[in-house]
C-alpha cells in the first residue's frame, strides 16, 4: 500500500488545509475529520478574504457562486472558485482555490484539493480529489456498498479494512477521469491516472497508468 499514501498521491502545498492530514498515512483516514476542521478551520479564516454567509459556510469574496446554487454548511469555498448553475454542496464540503463545482454537481462530506474540476454532473461524496483532478461530465464517486458493509481499499494482494461505511474515491493529483465513470467504493487513483470514459473502476490504479475498461490497465509511455 505505500503507492497509496498521503505522500505519493496529494502535493499539500495545492490545498489551504494541509493540517487536515497531519499525522496520518493515508487520505481517507481524513474523512471522519472534515465535519469539525472545517468549524476550526473557518473560524480563524482572513475576513479580508472570505465572508460568513450564514452559520457555518464561509465564501471567500472572490468566488463565484451562482444565485441557483444550493449550498449548506459546514464548508469553505476558496478563492476564485466557481460553483455553478444548480451545484448542490450538502455540507462537509472544502473546495479549494480556484476549483470548478458545475452544473448539477453535487458534494458532500469531500475535500477538492486546488484547482480541481467537477463541472457537469457529478457526484462526490465521502471522497478527496487532487490537484487539478478532472472529473467528465457524468462520472461519479459510489459512496455505499450495494452490501452496505465497511469499504475495503485493495490493491494486489493487500487490502485496508476502513471501518467506514460511506468512502469513496481518492483521486490523486492530475487525475482524469472520462465521462460516465463509475469509481466505485474505496477507490484509489493514482497522480497523473486517466481512465476512459463509460468504466467502472474498483480497487487501486497505479500512478501514470491509463485505465482503458474495467481490468485492462497500462503504463503511460
């Protein structure tokens, strides 16, 4: 599992918050944390940048939020993010600098590491999405098993029993991900990974991989 830590996936130098995952090995060991940092976290924010929009929910002043847009607290929209059109945050929620929360998109329970895009009808939920991550239109991140037991992450022989019911994805930074993806529960990208579009992916991919359908995975040339 050591191609699957904090250091080998996620640069923190590219989220506002990289205190969120002091002390820990791997990302979604952050996940049950998000709730209270983020009530910390906004408190001591610069109110020369961001403003309390209601209980809980700080908006930095240069972000961009549609008046369409639906979005409860706990969260932090960075700066110079967009949330668009219909985006739905449902709390739990940091998007950092910069990133994109599109049309119908909706979040909850996530971070979105800086420059991150999740433009066109996506859902993320219970996951971490690195560094300019892309999401395609249509890909999501499956929170729950269809079993509803803890999530596994596995990769070859190895496997970490989460003791989380809802995990996602962990998108590692430059991750793209194609239109109509399904990564299904504890799913682990690794930086730089692309997989095509219409492919369930399950387990962990290996960084600067391309995963062409579901078991067919291949080195980046």
């Amino acid at each position: 599992m050591d191609s699957y830590t904090i250091e080998k996936l996620l640069d923190l130098s590219y989220t506002e918050f990289p205190e969120l995952f002091a002390g820990k090995t791997y990302p979604w060991e952050a996940l049950g944390e998000i709730h209270d940092f983020i009530l910390k976290a906004g408190a001591a924010l610069d109110p020369e940048k961001y403003e309390r929009r209601q209980e809980n929910l700080w908006v930095a002043k240069s972000a961009q939020i549609a008046p369409t847009a639906c979005i409860q607290g706990p969260a932090i929209i960075g700066e110079e993010a967009q949330i668009r059109h219909c985006a739905f945050i449902r709390g739990d929620v940091i998007v950092g600098a910069r990133a994109v929360v599109g049309n119908s998109t909706e979040l909850k329970n996530c971070v979105l590491f800086q420059e991150v895009q999740t433009p066109h009808y996506n859902y993320v939920g219970d996951s971490i999405l690195g560094h300019k991550a892309h999401m395609g239109a249509g890909s999501i991140c499956s929170n729950v098993r269809g079993d509803k037991k803890p999530v596994i992450v596995k990769a070859g022989g190895e496997s970490i029993q989460t003791g989380r019911k809802k995990f996602g994805a962990i998108l590692g930074d430059f991750a793209e991900i194609g239109c109509g993806s399904v990564l299904n529960p504890g799913t682990v990208i690794g930086r730089d990974t692309m997989v095509y579009p219409l492919t369930s992916v399950r387990g962990c991919l290996p960084a600067e991989s391309i995963c062409k359908q579901t078991g067919e995975i291949i080195k980046k040339q």
